[in-house]
C-alpha cells in the first residue's frame, strides 16, 4: 500500500523536498528578474516612443497640404500655440529629432 501512496506523491510538489538555494544563486536570479523587468519597460517605452514619431510624420504630412498663411495650433507641453505653417513644420522637425 505504501508504494502506491509514494507513486502517487511523485509527481506532485513537495514544499519539504531537499531544494536548496544558495545567496549566489538567489543573488543571480534576482538580478536576471530586474534585467528582464528593465528590458520589459524599454520594450513598452520604444512602443510609445514610435507611436509618437508616427504621430508626428503623419501630422508633418497633413500640415504640408495647408496653405502657408494658415494659423496651425501647435501642442507644446500643455499648451497650444498658434504659428504659421514654416513655424509648424520646424517645431515638427525638432520634436522629430529628439
């Protein structure tokens, strides 16, 4: 009767099972757990990051069919900001590039 109670005791998790973990081992794992942690931030803020240089190229591109002498609202911090469409596109040319 006991070799069935062992068999099925195999395949479960033991808490008390003789898993040790020495301080280099668990130091290791956790840096590697704040690398991945760093890599999964980057990754979201390289998202972000293109979506607002989408946003640009494709307001870069609808200010192009404008007329020159047309006041465009430019959005700089939380202000908006009205200029011409040279003004405009060089503000665009700035954000761009940073």
């Amino acid at each position: 009767m006991s070799s069935k109670s062992e068999a099925k005791n195999k395949g479960t998790f033991q808490p008390d099972s003789d898993v040790h973990i020495t301080i280099d081992d668990q130091m290791k794992i956790n840096k590697f757990a704040n690398y991945n942690a760093k890599v999964e931030d980057l990754k979201e803020e390289l998202k972000i990051r293109q979506n607002e240089l989408k946003n640009l190229e494709e307001a870069g591109d609808e200010i192009e069919l404008l007329d020159d002498d047309t006041q465009i609202p430019f959005l700089i911090g939380e202000v908006f900001m009205s200029h011409d469409l040279a003004r405009t596109q060089f503000y665009l040319t700035i954000f761009r590039n940073c």
